[in-house]
C-alpha cells in the first residue's frame, strides 16, 4: 500500500527542488514559460516517483538515485535541443541534468526518509491462482 505521508512529503520535496532547478537554470537569463514548467514538473515527478515506488533496491539513497536518474533522463534528452551557451555546451547541460537529478532524488529520500521517517510503500502480496 501507499504511505500518505511518504508520498506528500516526497512530492512536496520534489516540488522544492523543482523551484531550486528553475532558479539554478534561470539565473543566466530568463527562460521560456514551458521550459520552466518542464524542468518544475521533472523534479516533482521524482519526487512522486519516489513516493509511491516500491523497488527494493537494497539501501534507501540507491533508490533516490535510481529514481532521479530514470526521471531525469527527459529532460536531459530536451536539453540537448537547446543552444549552446557560452559555458555550457548541448553535452554538459545533459550530464548536469542527470547529475543533479540523481542529487534532488537523493535530497528527497534522506528528507523523506531520514528527516520524516516516512517508510517505503509496500507492494501488495501476490495471489497465486
């Protein structure tokens, strides 16, 4: 089953560092209305993503960063579509994406699991037929 609290925190930290990532991107210039509602959405689909998953992929800071990397795999694929800037080539705008995708899931399962000790979701048992 889905833990509430798990899930509306997790969220709630995705979406914080969806605003962090906006901020970070946008501190260079001013970016297009969509794109800042990608990269809000991005974040806040991991955090989501982490609310409700129930992988077991051994120790909890595996699983923020598996999560962070699959979820941020969109956009970094959309970023290689930008122009270039000057400092910021096609190519490390997609390796930072990821990068800091993997850290936002990390940072949301250490507030979620370690700040609110909010546990993972399980999965219910199977029926055999």
């Amino acid at each position: 089953m889905v833990n509430s609290k798990r899930l509306t925190i997790a969220t709630l930290s995705g979406l914080l560092f969806g605003f962090v990532c906006y901020g970070l991107a946008s501190s260079s210039g001013n970016l297009p209305t969509p794109i800042a509602y990608q990269i809000i959405a991005e974040r806040t689909l991991i955090g989501l993503a982490i609310g409700i998953s129930v992988l077991k992929l051994g120790h909890w800071s595996v699983h923020g960063l598996v999560i962070g990397l699959i979820f941020s795999l969109p956009l970094a694929f959309s970023g290689l579509m930008a122009p270039d800037k000057p400092g910021m080539s096609q190519g490390s705008m997609f390796v930072w994406t990821i990068v800091l995708g993997m850290i936002y899931g990390l940072l949301t399962e250490v507030i979620t699991t370690k700040v609110f000790r909010a546990g993972r979701a399980t999965a219910p048992p199977v029926q055999a037929a």
